[in-house]
C-alpha cells in the first residue's frame, strides 16, 4: 500500500492507482472527530479535488471502529456559550466534514466498524457504503440530549426514506450490519477478513470506469431531477459530451476486442 500523506488523526493513502484512501486514525478514542483529525480532513480533501489523477476516494477507519462521532467532551465544553457562538462552532464542524461531498469523483465508505451518529453523517455523505459484517450504526442524537446534526436530517432519508429515517433518528436505536442493509443504509455486507481489499477492489473497478462519464453521472444523481423531462434534458445534454469523447472510441474498440478499456479522461 502506497502512502503519500501522514497528518494528525487522519491518514491519507494511494493504495491503488487512482484510488485514495482516507483513514481516520484515532483508534483510541474510536476514531472520534477530535480537531485535529478535522483540520487534517479539510486539508486531505482540498488535496484530493486538485489532484485530477484521483478517480475514486475510500473512507475508512483504523482499528475497530469506523468512528463513534463527535468528541463529547468537545461537545460540552462550553456550557456558558450563547447559542450564537455555538452556532458559529457547528457550522464550521458540519461545513468540514461535509467538504466530502466537493469531491466530483464516486466517494465510498467502508464501514469496518461502529458508525455512530456524526461518524455515520460521514458515511452518508459518501455517494456508496459497505459495511463489516457485525458492524453497528445509528444516529443516537436525542439520546445524549441533542438535536441531530451535519445534515443527517436531509441525508439519512435520502438514503433510506422517510419512515425508516424516523425509526432511526426518533428512537436513537442501532442498527447491525444486515439490517443496515435491509434498510438500504448500506449496499453491501462483508466479512470481516478481507473487508478492506475486498472494497478497494471496489474502487480499483469504479477507477477503471470512464472518468468523464462518472463524473457526470454523479453529477446527476446529486443533483435530482424534478420530472422525467427534466432528467431528459439533464441526459440529452451530458450523453452527447460522453459520446464526443475519445473515451468512448476506446470503450468500443475494447469491447470489439475482447479486452479491458483504458480510459485517460479525454
């Protein structure tokens, strides 16, 4: 595995071509979202949508856990703090973990381990998830007495729709690994032993895909349409950008040729 970049509580690795790796590394503490690990984040994905050889990005977490969120102790630091001030802090919190979603290429989370509330916001956020068998994740938030946090509200239901995202959010309850997947939390469950080769295969296959036509049909899906015809114009636009590409030339002549293609985003 190719390591390219060491900062605090986070490390970011190339462990295929094309594909990055962003491992939040605070094992001790369950790889819970300390500052620094925030600030190395924000940096890690600045680096990352400037890098244009980086075709799909995995996140994951060290140890045992995927993370167990936000620190608690950061959380009730300040019990004197006006509700503007902590505003002002949670927004800068939300704004740089959400930084994932600037990413223009396919995004996934590898969730080896526990998710728990903001640690799954990150997973959320994340355009695929596959979970560890035996992993747990929820969003326990009115369970420590709060409201919930970093988008989970519009991203939760997103993924799973609104009435298994009231379960979840109302009741704070967890969730294992298969019926994560029931819900559609998640899209695939792993064992365990080779669970992090087994989903950076994953993202070595999404990195062999056409990069032009990935990213825009990422750019779709993000986006929604309202109607049909709105996904028509969206479609009848962005299909002819593709097939203008020499991308697609080498699409075809692979398959003519019995053999993979090799893309080079052109």
């Amino acid at each position: 595995m190719s390591k390219t970049s060491d900062v605090t509580h986070l490390r970011l690795e190339r462990p295929a071509e094309g594909v990055a790796m962003l491992v939040l590394d605070l094992p001790e503490l369950r790889n819970a979202m300390s500052d620094e690990m925030t600030a190395s984040w924000v940096r890690a994905v600045d680096e990352l949508v400037g890098d244009p050889s980086v075709r799909a990005v995995v996140v994951t977490g060290e140890g045992s856990a995927f993370s167990s969120g936000g620190n608690t102790a950061w959380l009730a630091s300040e019990p004197d703090a006006t509700v503007d001030q902590l505003r002002s802090r949670m927004m800068r919190f939300y704004r740089a973990w959400l930084s994932i979603r600037r990413l223009e290429v396919p995004t996934i989370a590898a969730i080896n381990g526990p998710a728990i509330g903001a640690g799954l916001a990150i997973a959320l956020a994340c355009d695929i998830r596959y979970a560890a068998r035996g992993a747990r994740m929820g969003v326990p938030f009115t369970k420590l007495g709060l409201h919930p946090g970093m988008a989970t509200t519009y991203l939760l239901p997103e993924v799973v729709g609104a009435a298994a995202a009231r379960d979840l959010l109302l009741t704070g309850r967890l969730v294992d690994a298969d019926e994560a997947l029931g819900l559609g939390l998640v899209s695939r469950v792993i064992d365990p032993e080779g669970f992090r080769e087994t989903v950076l295969g994953a993202a070595v296959d999404i990195a062999a895909t056409a990069p032009i036509a990935t990213r825009l049909t990422k750019s779709a899906l993000a986006r929604g349409h309202a109607s049909v015809e709105a996904c028509l114009d969206w479609e009848g636009l962005a299909q002819p950008v593709t097939m203008a590409t020499a991308d697609l030339q080498e699409g075809i002549r692979a398959v003519q040729e019995k053999r993979a293609p090799h893309f080079e985003g052109r």
